[in-house]
C-alpha cells in the first residue's frame, strides 16, 4: 500500500471518527473502502449508460415480446415456497 495525504472538513472528520468503524479498523481502512465503492459506482454507471446507448439505438419493435406475456405471471401460490418466505 501507499501512503497519501488528503484535506477533509474538520466537522466530518469528527463525525468519521466518532464511527465504530473507524475505532474498530482505523480512517484508512474506511477510506479505501469508500473509494472501492466509488469506484464500483462508476463502473456500475458506465455499464448502465452503455446499455442505455443500445437500447435507445434500437429499440423494441411493437409487438416483440408479445410471446412473453404469460411467461411473465408469477403463479398464485410462489409466495408459499420456503426459498421465498422471507423476501
């Protein structure tokens, strides 16, 4: 790892470290995991405009995914299944 200085405002700097995660595992730690999540956000964003672009390039013609209606229809009892009793 590398180590680099960084300006943060006093009053966030007090309510980071008033944190249990920042007592339990240090500011570093807490920063890189914020930039990790930065960065993943963008990379999410970036994936989401590219499929943005696609769609809007070609979208759907009209009656495209008639076929697909009744595959779409949850049966009335998928709610009793154990898997799905808690979602």
């Amino acid at each position: 790892m590398k180590a680099i200085q960084i300006t943060v405002d006093e009053e966030l700097l007090k309510e980071l470290d008033a944190t249990e995660e920042v007592a339990r595992e240090g500011r570093s730690a807490v920063f890189r995991r914020a930039a990790v999540e930065y960065l993943r956000q963008r990379r999410e964003a970036a994936i989401d405009a590219q499929y943005e672009k696609a769609f809007r390039a070609l979208p759907p013609q009209p009656g495209e995914f008639d076929g697909w209606k009744d595959a779409q229809v949850w049966p009335e009892d998928w709610y009793d299944d154990e898997k799905w009793r808690d979602y």
